[in-house]
C-alpha cells in the first residue's frame, strides 16, 4: 500500500526516485550514505510524543464540551478523534516517505545532500570552502545511537544545527541526519580536506593574493576585515595540520 501511494505521488509531483547525480570528484570515491533506520524510528517516536500530547488536550477539551452540552460533546469528540487519526495516518506517511527521499553523496571533492518531499532541497558543497565539520547530538538521538555531521562552507553565520528550518534554506551549512557513522564519515571528509591543493587554508587566498588585493585601491576597514578572514583561515588549516599527525 505504501510504496503504491508513494509512487503515485512522485509520478504526480514529479518528484525524483532514487539517488541525485555525483557531484564534482573522483568516480571511484563516490560513497552514497543514508540515514539510519534507526533515524525513523527516532522521528516516529517524536511524532507519537507529539500526537500523545495533543490527544490529551482534545480529551480534555472534549470532557469540558461535554459537561456542558453533552450531545454536542460527544459529536465533537468523536471529530476530534476522527481528525487526530488522520493526522497521526498522514504524518506517519510524510515522515517515511521523508526518509526514503534523503541521500547524502560524497567524494573527494564536494558533498551532495537532497532531502524533502514537497519541497526538494539538493544542496551541494566543494570542500575548498569547508571551513569546519562538527559531530552533534542531542539526548534523545543518543538514545537511538545516532548523531548528525554538519558542514559549514565560508559564509553561513552561526546558526544552531538544531534549527532545522534555518540550515533548511542555509546553503552554506549541510546537515546530515541520522547517522550511526556520523564520526566516520566525519574523519572522511576531513581526510579528504587533507589532500585538497594547498591555497593558505580551506579556500583561503595566499598571503601573496592577499597583498595584491589589500593595495588595489581598498578602504583601511576592508583591508582590516581582509585580514581577519585570512587569519581565520590559516588558523583552520593549523589545525587540520596538527590533527593530521
């Protein structure tokens, strides 16, 4: 019943299934992950939570209609049971078809993550731009083992991973949900960040294209700022260094 529905629904949206193409890099690192089946679980157990609660309040609206009006109680009761069924019937759907629809590809290059169902984010990242890569995990992950990868690329601020809404349209964080290897593919993309070209850090300029630029007619305050990030970044490539011995 489901995958029937299911593919009705990508034929009807034009929606892909299956897999988004590599990005950029070498074809025999191509490395396709998915989110664990534990990750799943993980989200059906926040919808239960969720469904639960909000069971408990209609109850309780329902008990307080009733006392008042009883025929209209019980009629509205039975509605709101009927409503909170389908909810739990829909969202269970959306939630597994979410799932089947999340990839995350990597090379020795980039790194390619595709999610959502009715809108479809593909995001894609070069690692010349990684500025830091992070293992997070919140306390009800750690009790399914699973853990998320965050990759953030020059430019993409500092918001929370948690803020799921935020690094949906960030496109300069990718967040891959759900791993239980979240720490090796971690240690992946760092040593892949290892054999990128030396540029004076991840992406950065040389301190001979720095020059070039800070004397091509700049304000004092833009060279300044100029030299922060250039600053910053051989600070990251000191500690991929260090981390590399």
């Amino acid at each position: 019943m489901y995958e029937s529905i299911k593919e009705t629904l990508l034929d009807l949206f034009r929606a892909p299934n299956g897999p988004p193409e590599s990005p950029g890099g070498g074809h025999e690192s191509i490395q396709i992950f998915r989110a664990s089946k534990r990750y799943l679980a993980y989200q059906m157990m926040i919808l239960m939570i969720t469904m639960i609660i909000l069971g408990l309040i209609m109850i309780t609206l329902g008990i307080v209609i009733i006392v008042n009006k009883p025929l209209v109680g019980v009629m509205a009761t039975v509605l709101m049971a009927i409503m909170w069924l389908l909810v739990l019937i829909g969202s269970q759907f959306i939630i597994r078809l979410e799932y089947d629809m999340r990839y995350y590809i990597v090379t020795d290059r980039s790194l390619r993550v595709r999610k959502g169902v009715w809108s479809i984010l593909e995001q894609t990242l070069t690692f010349v731009n990684v500025q830091n890569i992070t293992v997070e995990q919140g306390p009800i992950e750690r009790m399914f083992g699973i853990s998320r990868v965050v990759v953030d690329t020059a430019g993409g601020g500092g918001s929370s991973a948690g803020d799921q809404q935020a690094s949906f349209h960030n496109n300069h964080r990718a967040v891959l949900n759900g791993l239980q290897n979240a720490e090796e593919i971690r240690d992946m993309i760092i040593n892949y960040l290892k054999t990128l070209p030396k540029t004076g850090g991840l992406g950065a300029p040389d301190e001979h294209h720095f020059e070039m630029h800070a004397g091509s007619g700049m304000s004092k305050q833009e060279v300044e700022i100029l030299r922060d990030i250039l600053a910053e970044a051989k600070g990251l490539s000191g500690v991929l260094e260090r981390s590399s011995k």
